[in-house]
C-alpha cells in the first residue's frame, strides 16, 4: 500500500522537530568553503549565489546559519554573504542617484545566479533592514535586479515557529519582485541552547537536513539557469 503524501505544513513541522532536537552523534562533514566569503576558493565557479542574511548583530544565529549553508554547495558553486548594513535607509527621492552601498549591492544581486535569504523573525516579519535592502535592489523602477533570481529561503529563531511567519511574508514580498521561491523543503528552525557549538557547527542529523535543503535548492537554481 502506499503511503499518503504528508502536509506540507505536517513536513514543516517534522523538520522542526529533526533540526530541533539535540544530536550525540557528534560528527561533522568537511568544510568545502570558507564561511563568509567567496566559498569556492581558487575553482572555477559556473554559479554564483548571493546570499543574504536578515541580521546585522554580531553573533547572529542566522549568520552562523549561512554560514553553515555556504559550505553544503556542490562544486561549481560559490556563495558570497552580501553587506546589506552599509545601506542608507530607503528614500525614492534618492532614486535617482543612488548611494554606492546602493549600486554596490545591486551589482552583487545583478551578478548572481540565484540568492538565499538566511532571516530572522522581527515581530512575526522580516526584519526592516531586510526589507530595506530589498527595496533598495527593486528600484528605481525599470531597475529592479530580483526578477528571475531563483531563490531559497531559511531562518533561525529562539522562538518555537523558527521563522515561519517571517518567511511566508518574505514570500510574499519576492512574489512582487518576480523571483521564483524554492516552496519545499522548509527550513524552519528552533534554535535551542547548544544548537551551533563554539565552532559554528550544528549536529550531525541537522546538518543531513541542510544538506538536503541544499540539494533541492542547487536543482532550483539549475532548472531556472535552463529556462
Ligand atoms: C525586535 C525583535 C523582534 C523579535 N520577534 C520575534 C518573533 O516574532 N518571532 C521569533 O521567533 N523571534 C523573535 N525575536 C527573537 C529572535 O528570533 C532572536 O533574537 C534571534 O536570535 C534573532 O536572530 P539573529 O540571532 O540572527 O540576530 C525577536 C527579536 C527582536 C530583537
């Protein structure tokens, strides 16, 4: 007999529970980039994904979380985490002579293949620098740099919905923008104390996860690079 299909939502929630949950295994898989920075070292890179995290905090739960995906991409993909903190605050009136920050992260979406958005959740939303970088990249219009950029979306939160309000709502916002949204799996994580461990790294089961995730998010990105 077959089994029936899960809910999305009931998925969701497993995946919760999985990436959760402390794991003793212990382990971990090798680094095959640097966190942080241009991931894919001295090879050639086919596909450069800008990656963009919702926090600007320092020791950002989220950050250490892109920091972990930046390392789960196959060969011929690189993963470079974008500044959004250096940009000004959203005014129209700028359009049309934008800041360098400005033009400078523009270029940096324009140049990339697809992006991941790594946020937290701000009052069951995005955060407003988020929002504010996203703006920025959308204008003036006529110039807007997202449309077509396939992307993933993951998030981290010490609170029990691990950013899922937030990201049905970044979902919308990028649905204006024309940018195609990797709809499963969702990375929706609680993180409880102990989850990153002084290194960075997460448990061995969450990091499969991830993994995981980042297989489905490669073939998103390569179906779109075949359109
Ligand atoms: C202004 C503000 C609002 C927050 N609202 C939420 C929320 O709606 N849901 C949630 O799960 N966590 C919320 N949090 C807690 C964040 O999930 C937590 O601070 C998280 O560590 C922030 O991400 P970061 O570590 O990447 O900076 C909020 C935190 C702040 C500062």
């Amino acid at each position: 007999m077959i089994e029936p299909t899960p809910e999305p939502w009931a998925q969701s929630h497993m995946l919760l529970l999985a990436l959760s949950r402390w794991d003793n295994e212990g382990g971990s898989v090798a680094s095959r980039a640097t966190a942080g920075s241009p991931a894919a070292g001295p090879r050639q890179s086919e596909y450069r994904i800008a990656v963009v995290v919702g926090s600007l905090r320092g020791d950002s739960l989220n950050r250490q979380l892109a920091n972990v995906l930046c390392e789960l991409g196959p060969a011929g993909f690189s993963f470079r985490q974008t500044r959004i903190d250096d940009l000004p605050l959203y005014n129209q009136d700028d359009d049309a002579n934008q800041a360098a920050s400005v033009k400078r992260f523009k270029a940096e979406i324009a140049d990339a293949r697809g992006v991941i958005f790594v946020t937290p959740e701000y009052n069951r939303s995005i955060p407003g620098v988020l929002k504010n970088a996203i703006d920025h990249a959308s204008r003036p219009h006529g110039g807007s740099v997202w449309a077509g950029k396939p992307a993933g979306i993951a998030g981290v939160s010490i609170g029990a919905m691990g950013t899922s309000m937030a990201q049905q709502h970044l979902r919308n916002v990028l649905a204006c923008l024309d940018v195609p949204t990797l709809g499963l799996p969702e990375v929706f994580i609680h993180a409880r104390e102990g989850f990153f461990d002084n290194d960075g790294k997460v448990p061995a089961a969450s990091r499969t996860f991830l993994q995981s995730w980042m297989d489905h998010y490669i073939a998103w990105v390569r179906q779109h690079a075949a359109l």
